[in-house]
C-alpha cells in the first residue's frame, strides 16, 4: 500500500466497554479483529476497561502489547457502562465512531454495514435489535413500557429497541464530546435527538458468548429513573394537576355534604380516606421534587463522569481538554 492511499483510508474507531468481561474478551477480539481487517478502512480499537475486579486488564494489556491498533484506557474505579462510552468517544480520533458492547451480543459484522452507511454520508446511525435472544418476557415488557412511557411524556422521540450499539461521525462526536457533558446522561437519547443525517440499521442481538449481564434489576430502575427525569419536565407538572384534583374532589365532597345535610360524626371513614388519599398524593410529589433537586445537586457540584487512571497506545496530544473533567 503506497503513503498516498493509506492517507485517503478513514479511520474507524470502535469503543468497547468492558466491566469484568475475562470470559468473553479474547472471543471478542478475535471476531472483532477479524472482521475490522477485512474492512476498507483503518480502525483503532479503543477498549475502555470500567473499573473490572477480574482479569480482564490483564488480557487487555496482552491485546495492547501484541497490537498498536488496540488502544486502552482504563479507569479508577467502576464509573458505569455510560462514562465508558463517552470516554472512548472523547479519546477516539476516528472519522466514525462505534460503540459496541464487549459480549458478542453487538455482532462484529455489522461494521462492514456501518461503514458503508458513513460513506453514503448518514452520520448517526442507530442499531435497532430485531430480537433479543437474552432478554426474557419481562424485560421486553419492561422495556416496551418504558419506551412507551418516555416517548409520551418527554418532547424527544426514542426509538424502541435501540441499543446501546451505535455510531456516529466525527462531528457528531465533536458534539458530544463539547456540548452534551451532563453529569446524569444517556448518551443513546442525545444521539438519536441531536438531529444530523439518521440511519436505522437492523440486527438481531445474540445471546452473550459468555458472562452475565452488569444491569441489575435495580440500576436498571434507577436508569430509567433518571432518564425520564432528564428527558422530561412533566413528572414537575404533576403537582398543578393533583392540586386541581384535590379542589374538584373537595368541591364534590362539599356539594354532596350540603345536599345529604348529613350529621357530621357520621364522616369518619370518609375523612380518614381522604387524609390519606391527599397525603400521600402530597409525599408522592414532594419525592418528585426531591429527584429533580438531587439531579441539579448532582450537576452542580461538577464532579468528573470518570478519572483515568492510565492509558495504553493512546499518545498524549489525543487526550480530549475536557475528558477528565467530563
Ligand atoms: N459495562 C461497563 N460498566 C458497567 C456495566 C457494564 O462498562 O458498569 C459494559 C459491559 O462490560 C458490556 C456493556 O457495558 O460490555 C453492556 O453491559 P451488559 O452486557 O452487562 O448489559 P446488557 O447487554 O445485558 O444490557
Ligand atoms: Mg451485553
């Protein structure tokens, strides 16, 4: 290959996060590897190590060792599979940019498909699970009330379905990387709302080559949570409603009472009801309120999104101004 043409390749850039993956990681890579080779276009392997507590540095470090194209950074401590991303995002210097999760379940082969989307000129490309194999019945329920939910209440579109498998472009990257630095994110709703030229791609989600998945029930819930509460001012507006409520039931309750000329001892039962019933439509709202402030609280004290620890293969000039500071 002359210096002329290897100058014309673009550079693809696949971000891997990895949370205690030992088992699946050397499957990974070789898929990976072996598909990025047959690709037109160079690529740098960015492995973004979350913090993992098994072996998973040490094969990292082994792939970087025998490998200038695998680029790792790792972090402090376990920041989340979110941080990972955007991490590897702030520290990639492709002309496309890919997030991809480290079990297998994103296939490799995608990236030929993706690729060619970039040079059709599409810039934020979505991968939308046909089928999950992994997922139960439950998390499919979950998931679709989810998206139900958000797309209802929020004035942004989600798409069902998309995972956390995407690419974008560099100056999609640019904007994420300068623009979307919110302590509390989700980093697939910027993508999909930044606007820019859109392309849905179709795969089907494998089971995981190995492992188990990091979400528990319960960071689930809490993610949910907090995108909702980002996405959407209504759960705030819910007051004024519960407000308007409470004074047409107290209205009613004052008509009827005029009306039956009821004795007064003989409401308790009603009153209790109504206590209650108000009281905690009251909790429920001041518990709201206390989400939104602990999200603002959160904002406000600026703490870094991760801290790197080290970087392997990464020079330091590629280091984002901003990406320890995120
Ligand atoms: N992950 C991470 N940090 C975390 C949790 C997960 O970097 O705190 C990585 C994990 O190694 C995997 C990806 O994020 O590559 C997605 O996680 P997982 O496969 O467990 O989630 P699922 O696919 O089940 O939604
Ligand atoms: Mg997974």
């Amino acid at each position: 290959m002359n210096q002329e043409t290897e100058n014309q390749r673009k550079l693809l850039s696949v971000v891997v996060s990895v949370y205690n993956e030992e088992q699946a990681l050397k499957a990974f890579y070789q898929k990976a590897k072996a598909v990025l080779e047959g690709l037109s276009w160079d690529y740098e392997l960015i492995f973004v190590n979350d913090g993992s507590v098994d072996g998973s540095e040490g094969i990292l470090e082994e792939f970087a060792r025998n490998d200038k194209q695998v680029k790792i950074i790792s972090f402090s401590r376990n920041f989340g599979h979110e941080a990972a991303m955007i991490a590897g995002m702030d520290y990639s210097q492709g002309d496309g940019v890919v997030c991809m999760d480290a079990d297998l379940q994103h296939p490799p082969e995608c990236l030929e498909e993706i690729t060619a989307a970039f040079e059709a000129g599409d810039q934020v490309i979505n991968m939308v699970r046909t089928r999950n194999q992994d997922a139960g019945m439950v998390k499919n329920i979950t998931s679709r009330g989810f998206y139900w939910l958000i797309n209802t209440i929020s004035d942004v579109h989600f798409e069902p379905n998309a995972s956390d498998f995407f690419a974008v472009d560099r100056k999609v990257a640019q904007v994420m990387k300068n623009s979307y630095r919110e302590k509390v994110r989700f980093l697939r709703g910027y993508v999909q709302n930044v606007g820019f030229r859109k392309k849905n791609l179709y795969y089907e989600a494998r089971p995981r080559v190995a492992g188990h998945s990091k979400y528990s029930i319960r960071k689930l819930m809490a993610f949910s949570v907090n995108t909702i509460l980002c996405f959407s001012n209504m759960p705030l507006k819910l007051g004024i409603y519960a407000g308007m409520f409470s004074a047409l039931l107290g209205l009613a309750v004052m008509i009827y009472t005029l009306f039956t000329r009821e004795g007064a001892p003989s409401g308790y039962a009603t009153i209790v009801v109504l206590i209650c019933f108000m009281f905690a439509m009251l909790f429920v709202i001041v518990g709201i309120i206390g989400e939104y402030i602990a999200i603002l609280f959160t904002e406000l004290k600026d703490r870094p999104v991760y801290i790197v620890a080290e970087t392997i293969n990464i020079p330091e000039e590629n280091r984002g101004k901003s990406s320890e500071k995120a």
